[in-house]
C-alpha cells in the first residue's frame, strides 16, 4: 500500500490488490509473446513526446477524490498521459484470451491498455487506474499500443455519457493529448494516414472480464484459475462469502444477473456495443471496451455499427440479448473444470437460467417504464409492443426522439376527437421523411397511438406519475456519432476543446430538456448518413 498527493487531490491511497495475490509473468521482455501460468504482465508505460489534457471528467474526479491538473506541466498530467509512474504504481498489462466473432482468438490480452494500480477510497471502494494507449505490451500482437484521437474522443465521451444515463459502465478520467501522431487503416482497405494520438484514462472496480478466467482453462491452468475465481470473490463479490463451493455458484449466478441488467439498459437506450466478444465482457456487468459503438438514429434490430460485423451482424442489437447469453455459456465451459469435480454442473446451468429470467424481467419493466406503465400485462400488452416495434422499423424512424415524444401525445377526449394527421404531430420529428407523405403509415401509427391512449385509462399511474417515469426511462440526448466525430474534429483540425466540453457538459443531463442545446437532440443530418466514423466504424483505432 502506498499513499501519493497529487497536488491539490490530497492523498490517494494505491493498494496492488491484484498484484499482489497472483502470479505475475515470470518474463519482463516487452515483445509480443504468448505467456504462461500468470495473469498479468507488469509493463511500463511508453512515454510521450508532448502531453496535453485535452478533456476531464470532474463527476468521475469528484468519485475519485482527484482535482483537475492546473496545467500541462503538472505531475498528474505526466502520470495520466504514461510520462510518469509514482512511487507504490506497480503498471500491468493483464493476460486474457477470448472468443471473437464466435470462434476462439486465443491470447488477447491488454495490448494498448496499462493499468497503472488500484485506489482504494475512504468509503473502501477499490478503482483501478487505465491508461488506453499507453504503449506496447507483449499482448499487443502486431499492434503498436497506440490510441488515435478520434476513438479516444468517442471512449472519454461514451463512458460518462453511459454512466450519467444510469447504464453499468467503466468511467472515464481524463483524455490526454500525446503531441505524437499514429497511423492507422481505418477501414482496412490499404489507405493508412497519420492521426494525432492520445491517452485516455479509464477506471473501474475492476478491467477483469470473461477472457481472463477463458484463457486459464484454454491452457490448463486449473489451479490458477481456482486463485483467480478466489481472488474475485474475496474482493469484489464479498457479500456472497468467502470461497467455497457453494459460493461459486451464487458467484456464477451473480455474473449472469449483472450482465442481463447490463444488457437490458443496452436494449433499453438502443445502445449497440458493436463488438461483443467475450474479451469485451465485464465480470461486474459493466459496459467496456467503447470501439464501433453507435445508438439507432433508425430503428433497426439487424443494425450493427461496426463494419467488420457487417456481413454476419452477429452484434447487431437485435442479437445483443442472445449474444450476451452465449458469452456466458463460453464463461460456464471455462470453469466447468473446476465446478465439475465440486459436484457443481447444475449451478452453471442454474446461473444460465438466470440470466435468461432477469433480462425478460427487466427488459419487461423497462420497456413498461418507456411506455409510461406500472408494468406490462398479458397478451394485449405484448401485442401492443410488438406492434410499435414492427411500426418503428416499416419507415425510418428515430429510436430516442419517438420514444421521447411519446409521453406528449394527447391523451383521453383530446385525443378522441382529433385525426390520424393532428393526433400524430407531436411525434413528427422523429421520422426521416414527413409523415403526411405516408398516409397508410400515419394511420397505422394513429391506430396504435389509439390503442395506447385506451391502455393508459387501464393504468394505476397518475398523468403526472406517468409522464416521470417516461422522461426517466426515455433519454432525450445521447451520444450520436457524428457528435463525437464533429467533436474529435474541432480538436484535430483546430485545436478547439469548446465542443468536447459543450457536449460532454449536455450528456450530463440526458433526461433534463436544455432547450439552449436542441441541436443536440435532433435527428443524424443527411450529410452524416454515409460519411466516415458518423455511421459506421471499424474495430481499428
């Protein structure tokens, strides 16, 4: 345990829990390499010709406890930019292997990722401290470490924007400014350029996810996937026990439960993860990983907004519940080596089970609270579901400005006595093209908004009861992708923090009106439908 001060952040307390407790890489050669019977690798992080803080998150500071460096000069900057290491940090690249795509990927691990240690706060709540695109470990494989600007944008952005909107996530510090530049192919088709590089920091309890317990059986490491499983429980699961048979059990249990509520808030935002491969899968249920994520400006269950996906669309948000389910599938086959012999091959299958019924149960009251009701009631409300989702995807149709709207179509005899054209008005901006040139389509929606309207008489809810719950549960900002793009734009071609900060600021309250921020809300521009990293995204960075 080592106590540090950052300028005015007071003392910080670094304790090296996962350091500590397991094995670590017998090796300190920094080259890519396969790595056997340890889960980490301690690596340095490489330093950087000329840092700069370009963005920071003061909500994740304030849970911190760190105050904002007051410039580019001062210790805190060098530290989150990979410039410097405090005496106590002990930075490590973490082993992990996953299955990609569906087929089995072998060792990943933190190829550009450097956690540089563990803070553990007053309250006893433990933080680990990451910096993404910190340089090479001898898990980046062919890769060279190194972060761009714009998917450094996207992750600081995203990883608030999901907190603030009350999705599990990982939090984003700060967003540094390398002074370097890196060369990527962003699509993969033989057009490399330089881009300016940088270093987000991110935390989180914890980075552990479904790949590090994945590589340890692949390789026949049992006993060390026993500390691992150990390990996690004592420090992150501690409500459940101390480690024993019957406790891995409620352990599995738990993970699924966490990653179907995780999911479920995915559904319920039209959030699309974009690459859910079982390395991207959080052992706490947090959303990780921010690469070609994208929210359905169109509804669309097939849509997917990552390019290497666009074939098979198995991440796709239709696919996302499903795909979540056989990710912990690949988890239970891993530790069926070690729950097998303890007699516990029911409770992986139980653990299964579970996370089927929470998702249905809590993608049922979520989709309850988008519509305004207690809950969800038989066949008839199925069917009226069923029926919006089938209306939503006939024509273009935002999925966020709809949703949103919906809460002030006119209600009782105001409602009776208008036409399909006035009774739909209100949710007119959510369409790509005007709804007056769709009459069958006006008059199927009008339809539905009547069968709405008749249900809400049926509900124990208040109007005023009813419209809360539909503004808490029906965000009216989210992060569109050409708003992250524009943003990381400004900065590159101008050097202008203003609509990072403006826009971060916004995301902050993604439930709230703003009406001095409209644009923000407003459905993707037609210039934006096709153009690069405001549609669609590859996995590069």
């Amino acid at each position: 345990m080592s106590v540090q001060s950052f300028g005015d952040s007071g003392s910080l307390v670094f304790d090296q829990g996962f350091v500590d407790h397991l094995p670590a890489d017998l090796s300190s050669v920094n080259v890519p390499r396969e790595v056997k019977d340890a889960c980490y690798t301690l690596v340095l992080p490489s330093v950087v010709t000329k840092p700069s803080l370009l963005a920071w998150s003061s909500h994740a500071a304030s849970r911190l406890g760190i105050t904002k460096p007051e410039d580019d000069a001062a210790v805190l900057t060098a530290v989150l930019a990979g410039n410097q290491v405090l005496p106590g940090m002990k930075p490590y690249a973490a082993r992990y292997g996953g299955h990609q795509f569906g087929r089995w990927a072998g060792q990943l691990g933190d190829g550009r990722a450097i956690t540089l240690g563990e803070l553990t706060l007053p309250d006893r709540t433990r933080w680990d401290m990451q910096l993404k695109g910190a340089g090479p470990t001898p898990y980046s494989r062919s890769g060279d470490g190194r972060a761009v600007l714009r998917s450094s944008v996207r992750e600081f952005l995203c990883s608030e924007a999901m907190h603030h909107l009350g999705v599990p996530t990982t939090r984003a510090l700060s967003l540094v400014g390398t002074g370097e530049e890196v060369v990527r192919d962003m699509f993969y088709d033989g057009h490399p350029r330089a881009e300016p590089g940088a270093v987000v920091c991110r935390v989180a309890p914890t980075f552990l996810r479904f790949g590090n317990f994945e590589i340890l059986a692949a390789s026949g490491e049992l006993e060390l996937l026993r500390r691992l499983i150990d390990y996690t429980i004592v420090t992150y699961f501690p409500e459940l026990g101390p480690p024993s048979p019957a406790t891995y059990g409620r352990w599995f249990s738990d993970v699924c439960s966490r990653t179907a509520v995780m999911v479920a808030h995915w559904q319920r935002i039209g959030f699309v993860h974009g690459v859910m491969n079982t390395d991207n899968m959080s052992i706490l249920g947090l959303t990780i990983d921010y690469g070609p994520y994208g929210w359905l400006e169109g509804y669309d269950p097939s849509w997917t907004p990552n390019t290497t996906d666009s074939d098979r669309r198995r991440y796709c948000f239709g696919n996302q519940p499903h795909v979540a389910a056989w990710n912990l599938q690949c988890l239970a086959a891993a530790l069926h080596p070690l729950f097998g012999p303890l007699g516990l091959q029911g409770e992986l299958e139980g653990g299964l089970d579970t996370y089927q019924t929470t998702f249905a149960q809590t993608h049922a009251a979520m989709t309850a609270n988008k519509l305004g009701l207690d809950a969800l009631q038989g066949a008839a409300d199925e069917a009226l579901v069923n029926d919006l989702l089938h209306l939503l995807s006939a024509v273009e149709t935002d999925m966020t400005i709809f949703y949103r709207r919906l809460a002030a179509v006119p209600l009782g005899e105001a409602a009776s006595s208008l036409g399909d054209a006035k009774l739909t008005q209100v949710l007119a901006d959510a369409f790509y093209q005007p709804l007056a040139e769709d009459e069958e389509h006006q008059q199927r929606l009008a339809d539905w908004v009547r069968r709405y309207v008749k249900r809400l008489t049926t509900d124990p809810l208040s109007p005023d009861q009813r419209l809360a719950l539909m503004h808490r549960a029906n965000p009216k900002f989210v992060l569109r992708n050409y708003l992250a793009q524009e943003a990381a734009l400004a900065i590159e071609q101008e050097q202008d923090l203003g609509p990072v900060e403006v826009l971060a600021k916004v995301l902050e309250a993604p439930y709230d009106e703003q009406p001095e921020h409209q644009s923000f809300a407003g459905k993707r521009p037609e210039w934006a439908r096709h153009k690069p990293g405001c549609s669609t995204l590859s996995c590069s960075s």
